[in-house]
C-alpha cells in the first residue's frame, strides 16, 4: 500500500468483520493479516551477489517513496551500504526505469538493483544510451521474475517473488476468516530467490 493514501475502506472492512489480507503491504494500525515478500533478505541476497562480483558503486532504484515494499528495500540498502548513497525511486515503468537509472549512472554507479522488472529493463536501455555495455560495464538486477524475463536481451538477473506460496497463505488465510477464526494482523514474510542470469557481471576495471 501507499502510505500516503487514505485507508479509511480498510478500516471499514475490518470494522464489518469482512475477510481481507494485505498482500505485499503493511499500514499501520489497520488490523489485518499480511502476506508479504521478505524485502530485507531479497535486497540483502542482490547486494551481496553485486558486492561478491567486485561491484561497490551500488545504486538502488526503488519503487514509489510512499510505497512499503520500497521503503523496506531502501532502508535494507542503507544497512549494507556504506559507500556513496546512489538512491532513486521510479513508477513501476520501464521509461521511470530509464530516467532514475540515467541519473545513478551518470553518478557513477557500476550496478543498479531495481525494484521491479521493468524498471530493471529501462535501466537496461539507459545504460545503452550512455554507451554502456550490460553487463561488461554495468550490472542490472530486477524485482518479480516476471515470465518474458528469459527472453529479455540479455536474460535478466532478478529476484523471484514466492508468488505461488504467498497465494496459497492468502487464500488459506482467507477460507479460515470465513470459518469464523479470529483475522489477527500478523505478517507472514516469504522468502524470495536470487535469479542469476546475464545482466549481472564482475565489476568493470
């Protein structure tokens, strides 16, 4: 969810004792279950991969500033990196993609993880228009595993969200509210996997 949004329709469905998960979403204070992506472990498995390549000019572009999952990433980045900060947030698109990972490379980033898939592709076609080279001069890694992601040019590096897992603890969570158990407002965290494919690389010279 969007921080900044209003969530007052959340609040009415708990107040009505409708069954609903948050997926991939935790706002204070709403009193639902959650079914989420361990952001701090995907960042920490894309970093460290990055890092074990050579690379230490790591930048991020996260999604939306007011978004969870963004914000989980960004504050996971600060926590491993302690070089220059290279931080940039973009819409899930690949032209948001394009101009936030222009400004990192140009900064001086050698790797960008990204917060989704497309972004990760419109890093891919900026590096191109500045001459680079994916990965011989910079390393890119996505978000989602998104099905087409084999066929990108290169394949992309990405990190897997556990998709089938979560739907399955969703729809569990659920059928046991329309059983008449109690919501709660836990969060499960699902672990995520590394992906390695053709858009990651040792660092350049």
């Amino acid at each position: 969810q969007h921080t900044n949004a209003d969530h007052g329709h959340y609040k009415i469905i708990r107040s009505r004792g409708l069954p609903a998960v948050l997926v991939n979403g935790c706002v204070p204070g709403i009193g639902l279950p959650r079914v989420s992506t361990d952001d701090d472990h995907a960042m920490e498995q894309a970093y460290r991969h990055l890092a074990a390549l050579g690379h230490k000019n790591i930048g991020i572009i996260a999604g939306p500033s007011d978004y969870v999952p963004s914000a989980r990433k960004l504050m996971a980045y600060r926590r491993l990196h302690s070089g220059t900060s290279l931080v940039s947030h973009a819409d899930f698109s690949m032209e948001e993609g394009h101009a936030a990972a222009q400004g990192l490379l140009t900064a001086g980033a050698t790797a960008l993880i990204c917060g989704s898939d497309a972004i990760a592709l419109g890093a891919v076609r900026a590096a191109r228009r500045l001459g680079l080279s994916v990965p011989a001069n910079v390393s890119v890694i996505g978000f989602d595993d998104a099905g087409l992601m084999t066929y990108t040019d290169p394949p992309l590096t990405t990190i897997r969200q556990p998709v089938e897992a979560m739907g399955q603890a969703a729809v569990t969570l659920l059928i046991g509210q329309l059983d008449g158990h109690p919501a709660g407002d836990d969060e499960l965290l699902f672990e995520p996997e590394l992906v390695v494919r053709e858009t990651t690389a040792p660092a350049p010279a």
